[in-house]
C-alpha cells in the first residue's frame, strides 16, 4: 500500500515537472522569438512615426507673409486724405451750428464730403485686399516679421489698428443715423448740433488714439513725416522761407477784427486740447 502511495506521488511529481520544463521551453521560445522581432518593430514604428509627422507637416497651414511696415506706409497716404476729409465735416458741422450756411447749402456739402470719403475708403479696403490683410485675419497664421520679437510687436499694433477701426466705423454709424433723423424731422436741428458736437469730441478722443498709435508704428519703421515748414527751409531757388527764430512763438493765433472767426477758434481750440492730451499720453511711461 505504501509503495503504491509513493509510486503515484513520484508520478505527480515528474508530471508537474515535464509541464514546467515545457512551460519554460515555451517562454524561451518566445523570447527567443521577440528578440529576433524587435529590430523589425522598432523598424516598422519608426516609418509610423515618420509617416504621420510628414501627414502633420503637410496639413499645418502655411504662414502668410505680410510686409507690415510696406503696408502701413502706403496706407499712411490714404489715411491722411481721409482725415483732410475728416476735418472738412467738422469745420461744416460747425458753419450749419453757427447759421454761416443754409440747409440744403448744408447737406449738399455734406454729401459730397462723405462720397468722397467713401471713395478713400474703397481704396484702404482694396490696398487691405492686395496685401492679404482682412479684419477676420488669423493672427497664429501671419507672419509680419523674421524677429519673434519685432513680430509680436507687429501684431500688438495690428490689433489695436483694427479695433480704432472698428471705433471709427461705430462713430460714423452713429453720425449716420442721426444725419438720418434729423431729415427725417425726428428731431430738433438744437438737439442735431448738440449731438453732433457730442460725436466730435468722442472723434478727437479717437485721434489722440491714433497719434500714440502712430508715434508706435514709428519706432517699427514706418516713416512719419510731419510736412510742416521748419526755421531755415528754402525753396529750390534758394530763397529762405522763414528766418530762424531766437524766440518761442505765442501759441495764440493772430485774430482779425471785424471777421467772425467764432468756427475757426473753435476749430483751433480742440485742436490744442486734442495735442495736448496726445504729448501728456506720449510723455507716459509704457
């Protein structure tokens, strides 16, 4: 009995070792396998790896190159025509609010200073077009400049070029309508100039903004060229225009008596107000 016992223990025994020894053979086997499998898998991720990069490098869309400092200066000319217009409305804005014109004398001039206008505004549009600039541009896909720096610089100013803009547009909306209104009869011509004037303080608000912007885009190399006549210029045939001066001039213009220059001191005294708000942002350190 005992020796039957101890043959069928010695029996599990070597059972339980055959299966482990063919256990280990097998993952032998296949490491064995797996080693000679490995340079082919590095392989084959490797051309993945490769493939889908390439896929990648071909989909990213392709930055667009814009020659920012080009544009600005031959938008410069436009946008300068267009405040030459700019101030001829305010000096009739404030003719029709001191009865120095009629009506209609009115809003004849008016119509012909705003097709004009239109006109200019047709050109900055298309000048935008040839240089692939729109308001919906996707900055993340520009490029203005090769320097990282100068570029973000760039990009800073293009985004505050389009939202002085777009205050622009809303002011001229505004203006619009209450040029509307007024025809119309909705309402009183006091209440008309009232409001117009509102707008045109809120419009020099909006210059001082573009002056600082400007005085920015300067520095990027945009040339801003103040076409005023200095102490010692002359003329192609050699005659001095004005001699220079050893004194500060009055800031106060020369007033003629018997002439109503109610507009014009007007004129001239938001213009003072406008260019000293802009040397008090510009004396600000950034």
């Amino acid at each position: 009995m005992k020796n039957n016992m101890k043959e069928v223990f010695t029996s599990k025994v070597c059972n339980k070792n055959i299966v482990k020894s063919k256990v280990l053979a097998h993952k032998r086997k296949e490491q064995k396998y797996m080693k000679k499998l490995i340079p082919y898998l590095s392989g084959a991720l490797a051309v993945l790896l490769l493939f889908f990069g390439f896929m990648s490098f071909m989909n990213k869309p392709k930055m667009l190159e814009v020659d920012y400092v080009k544009y600005l200066n031959e938008n410069k000319k436009l946008v300068q025509e267009r405040n030459d217009l700019k101030e001829e409305l305010k000096l009739l804005y404030e003719s029709f609010a001191n009865d120095e014109i009629t009506q209609d004398e009115y809003f004849i001039k008016l119509e012909e200073l705003k097709t004009k206008t239109n006109v200019v505004d047709k050109k900055i549009d298309s000048l935008k077009k040839d240089y692939q600039i729109t308001d919906s541009l996707n900055l993340d896909e520009v490029q203005f400049s090769t320097d990282k720096k100068e570029n973000e610089k760039m990009k800073d100013l293009y985004k505050k070029e389009i939202e002085l803009e777009r205050k622009e547009e809303e002011l001229e909306r505004k203006e619009d309508e209450l040029d509307r209104k007024y025809r119309k009869g909705e309402i009183s011509r006091s209440e008309y100039v009232k409001q117009i004037r509102e707008l045109e303080q809120l419009e020099d608000e909006l210059d001082i903004e573009e002056d600082v912007l400007e005085r920015e885009e300067e520095k990027i190399g945009v040339d801003i060229e103040d076409e005023v006549i200095t102490n010692n210029q002359s003329t192609a045939d050699g005659k001095v225009l004005e001699p220079a001066r050893s004194y500060i001039p009055s800031p106060q213009g020369v007033v003629l008596q018997g002439e109503d220059m109610t507009a014009a001191q007007m004129a001239m005294s938001r213009a003072d107000i406008a260019e000293k708000q802009a040397m008090e942002i510009l004396s600000m350190k950034w």
